[in-house]
C-alpha cells in the first residue's frame, strides 16, 4: 500500500497544475472510501477501535487483550488485504483498458475482448480440475491467458498483417475458442466438488485473496500499471492514427505490441486474484475522459484511482447486501450497466442538443 501511495504522490508531483488539482482530489476520495471499507462489514467497527489498534502497533507493549486480538485479526488479516487487492484489480484493469481502447482506437474495446479473460479462466479452471494449489492455478491462468492473446495476435497476422481491424478479428476468434474450451473443462468438472468451486471462482469474489499471491501479483501489477501511465504521450499519439505517429518517428507496431502485452499481464493478475471483474476495463476509460478530457497522460492515472473507487463501493456492496457475501463479478455487471447507461443517455442528449 505505501509503495502505491508513494509511487503515486511522486507522479502527483510531476504533473502540472491543470492535472494536479483532480488527482488530489480524486486520491482523497479514494482515502475516504478506504477509512470506510475498513469499518464496513459484518463486524461493524468504529473510528476508536481503528485508532487503538494503530496505537498499538506504534507502541512497545505487545500484550493485546481478547477483543483487540479480534479487531487486530480482522483488520490486518481480513480487511485490509481485501483493500489492497480492490485497490490494485480496479486500478490495473481501469488502466488496462485505458490502454486497450487508445491502442484500438476503439471505445468499445476492453480487456475481454482479446481473449485474455476467457484463457485465464479456462486455464484456472483446468488447474482446479487436477487439484492444483493456488500458486499453480494462477500460473496456468497467466500462461493460458497470455496463450489466447498471443493465438489472436497470430490469426490476425495471418490473415491481415498488422492492421486494428484483424487484431480485433484476431482477438475475438482467439476469446471464442477459450470460451469454448472453458465450457469444455467445466463439463468435465465433478460436479459435486469441483465445478462448484470453478464457477464461484469466475463469478468473481474478493473474499478468498491469498495474501502471499497478492504480495507476487501486486509488484507486477503496479509496475505494468506505471509503465503505461509513464507512455502517456505516446498513447496520445498512436490514438491519432498509425500514419501520424509514423510521421514522428513513432515504431507503432512494436509499441503497440508492448502495450498489449503490458495490458494483457494486468488483465491476466487481476483475474488470478480474484477472478474475472467484469466492466471497470471498459466503463471506467468513458467515464475519465467524459469528466476529464481525452488527453492520455491525464485518464490513465485519473481512470486508475476511479476504477480503485469504483471496485473498493462494489466490494462494500457485495459484502453488505444480503444474509451471504455476493458475487463481486455480479455487482460490477450490474453497476457497470447502470453506470454506463446513464453515460450513454448523457452523451445522446449532449449530441442532439449541439445538433
């Protein structure tokens, strides 16, 4: 968490001014939806029992009594790994997307497009039918995901060469056949133990995040993450057209190859920790550059710290809702619908009134 936050009060202050003032903003927001994420839940806690615990981890005396051993257990075992992990997925797959549409030069374009999230599950899944552990299941969904981007990539350049529109070809050949395979593994799957578990784990959920995986996939995510925030410009430039980043010396093709590999090892990660988080990787951009502009070098960080928001709310409401914790893949498809509806119907009455 400090390595984030130190990462980005650093970038913070490289910015100019015009950048600056929403990037406090928008970080302070995310503050205040962690300090209430921390008090949120099935145990409620208070503002008092967080600072008596914080004392106590600042003091010398390491006596705890029963009930500051329950909060301390909850807190730093429980709570605030979930925190983390919402912080780090939203904030990566926001910037993945990001990138994938400036990329594209397509709004439409997500992280699933390409076939990543389909690979990683059906890798996952694979994994869960020969019962291997947790680290071993998130290899095989990286190596299965960086699989099925890679099968689009050379479809599409055996067919078309290196043209946006055969990458996406590519890319939605490649996230039909893992689909398909996926569908496959689960009706292999036993159905009283294994398939069970399979499909709860594509639901998405924070509530099983393995601590010493977070602490693997974290580094990775975030220095993928500040990579791309740092080809900010570049993104600005290839977004205008492959013929005028040329024309500056740009080499398009294997930027934007690095980019989608950078990207890919995000959407890969985040499905590793918590499995397939729908939404954030395509409404989240929309949302940053309707707010703030179309200038990469401002979305990427801002739609990283929105997209934090956005899963930290959807956690709080998958864990409060209801006697069980619900699906977090079921909110975000339902808030991310909603949400970008609303952006829609906005942008439609914009359109017809400067018509």
């Amino acid at each position: 968490m400090m390595s984030v936050l130190t990462a980005m009060h650093i970038h913070i202050r490289k910015q100019s001014p015009t950048l600056r003032r929403p990037l406090i903003l928008t970080l302070l927001g995310l503050n205040l939806l962690i300090s209430v994420s921390l008090l949120l839940g099935r145990y409620p806690l208070t503002i008092n029992d967080i600072t008596n615990i914080l004392q106590h981890l600042w003091s010398s005396n390491n006596t705890l009594n029963t009930n500051s051993h329950i909060l301390l257990t909850i807190i730093i075992q429980s709570r605030l790994p979930r925190i983390i992990a919402a912080i780090i997925i939203g904030a990566g797959l926001a910037i993945a997307g990001t990138a994938f549409q400036a990329v594209f030069r397509n709004p439409l374009v997500s992280p699933g497009l390409l076939g990543v999230l389909n690979g990683c599950a059906f890798g996952a899944a694979l994994g869960m039918v020969y019962h291997v552990n947790i680290f071993g299941i998130s290899l095989l969904a990286v190596i299965s995901g960086l699989i099925a981007v890679i099968l689009g990539l050379l479809i599409a350049r055996s067919i078309g060469g290196h043209s946006i529109l055969y990458l996406l070809l590519g890319g939605i050949i490649s996230n039909a056949l893992f689909a398909g395979l996926l569908t496959l593994v689960k009706y292999i799957a036993d159905p009283q133990e294994q398939l069970p578990s399979i499909i709860f784990w594509l639901l998405g959920s924070l509530s099983t995040v393995s601590i010493p995986l977070l602490t693997i996939t974290a580094p990775i995510i975030i220095v993928a993450s500040m990579l791309l925030i740092l080809l900010g410009r570049i993104l600005d430039v290839i977004s205008l057209g492959d013929d005028e980043a040329l024309s500056l010396g740009i080499p398009v093709i294997h930027l934007r190859y690095g980019i989608i590999f950078l990207a890919t090892i995000i959407s890969a990660l985040t499905v590793c920790l918590a499995g397939i988080i729908g939404w954030i990787g395509l409404l989240i951009p929309h949302l940053t550059r309707l707010i703030f502009g179309a200038s990469h070098q401002r979305i990427l960080p801002l739609s990283a710290i929105i997209g934090a928001c956005f899963l930290l709310v959807a956690d709080d409401i998958a864990r409060l809702i209801g006697d069980g914790e619900i699906p977090l893949g079921v909110v975000t498809e339902l808030l991310g619908a909603s949400v970008f509806f609303l952006l829609l119907s906005k942008m439609g009455r914009n359109s017809h009134g400067i018509a």
